[in-house]
C-alpha cells in the first residue's frame, strides 16, 4: 500500500505541475488580452474560459474525449504524427490544465488590471517594442498574481476527477490519480485507503490554496500602497 501512495501521489503531483505549465502560456495570452483588449469579442471568450468552472466536469471530459479520440477531429490528427492521448497519462495533463485554466486567467487578469497602463506607456515612449513593455514592465508587475494564479489552476488540477475519469479513465500505473483512487478504493469499500489517500490529497491542496492566498495578501497590499 506505501508503494501505491507513493506512486500515486507522485504521478498525480506530477501531471499537475506539467498541466499548470501548460496551462501557463494560454493563461497568460487570454488574461492579458481580457485586461487590454478591446471590447469586441471579450464577453464571448470570457465566457468560454468560464465554461469549465460552471459545466458538468463529466459533459467537459465528454467534449474532450470528442475531440482527443482518434476519430476525433484533433485526435485523428495526432493520431497521424503517432501521438496518443485518449487514456494516456497525456489526457489526464489535458483535462487538469483545461480545469484550471479558468482560475488562473481569473487571477492572472486581476493582476494586469491592477497594473497601471501609464507604466506601458512610458516604456512606448523610451523606445521599448509592446512585447519588450509587456516583458520588462507589464509582466514583472504581475508576477505574484500571475504565481498565485498558477498555484490555485495546479490546487485545482490536484483535485481534478470528472474530466479525467471521461478522457483518461482510472488505470491503475497508467493514469490513476489521486481523486480517480478515492473514488476507486471507497466504491470497492477499502475506506481506509481512501480516508489516507483524502487526507494527502486535502493536505497538499490546503497548502496550494493556503500559498496562492497569501501571494495574493502580499501583491494587493503592496499594489495599493504603489
């Protein structure tokens, strides 16, 4: 049983950490443009980052088994180049960083707001391109919300169970996690492996939750002392 803990945990830490850096680039790209951007459009894909908070994690994992499936659209054409994703440890990265996507856009784009838009300009104004203003300027500014945001998608990732059990299944060595285990060891009535495996699971997610929320304590007292 202490092998599977370990192995469980591990691999569940793992795509977690893997998904928030997927997640991470996308997450940035749409938080900052829902900031800046213009208004066209904005409601639409606010609303479709949105989508996975409020949807039936199973109907997000239904989507995503659509698509990913080797009959899928996207699947058939990975499926072309050799890569796999429906029930490989690649489908449980995809459904975390599709879960917690949300929460770091979110976060990420409270913190760009926060970010006076003066700051850019004048970087504009002393030649900086906007990519190199939005690196040098924007960016650093908005670190420790864009990290807490990280760290509440990969909180989120941790706890991830109904996309996962749609698109990746609950292969024990494969793609088991530590939600797909709890649900596993309490419907085959082993309680007492699923009470260990919850306590782990709630420990490190309070962790997670507990670091995200003092980042954001430490950069919204900060910004508003700027």
């Amino acid at each position: 049983m202490t092998g599977d803990l370990v192995q469980l945990t591990a691999f569940t830490l793992a795509c977690a950490a893997l998904s928030t850096l997927v997640a991470l680039p996308f997450g940035i790209a749409l938080a900052w443009w829902l900031a800046r951007g213009g208004s066209r459009g904005r409601a639409l894909v606010e609303t479709l980052v949105t989508l996975p908070l409020v949807m039936p994690p199973v109907a997000t994992g239904l989507i995503l088994l659509q698509l990913l499936s080797p009959n899928g659209p996207i699947g058939a054409a990975l499926q072309r180049v050799g890569i796999e994703i429906v029930f490989t440890w690649r489908a449980v990265v995809v459904a975390m960083a599709l879960m917690g996507l949300p929460l770091l856009v979110r976060t990420a784009r409270a913190g760009f707001e926060h970010v006076d838009p003066r700051y850019e300009q004048i970087a504009r104004t002393l030649g900086a391109t906007p990519t190199r203003a939005f690196l040098s300027v924007t960016l650093p500014l908005a670190t420790r919300s864009l990290v807490a945001g990280a760290v509440l998608a990969f909180a989120r990732s941790l706890g991830e169970f109904g996309a996962t059990i749609m698109v990746a299944g609950s292969i024990p060595g494969r793609t088991r996690t530590l939600a797909t285990a709890i649900y596993t060891y309490a419907e085959s009535g082993m309680d007492r492996q699923a009470i260990i495996l919850l306590a782990i699971s709630a420990a490190v997610s309070f962790a997670a939750v507990f670091y995200s929320n003092r980042l954001l304590e430490s950069w919204y007292s900060t910004s508003t002392s700027r």
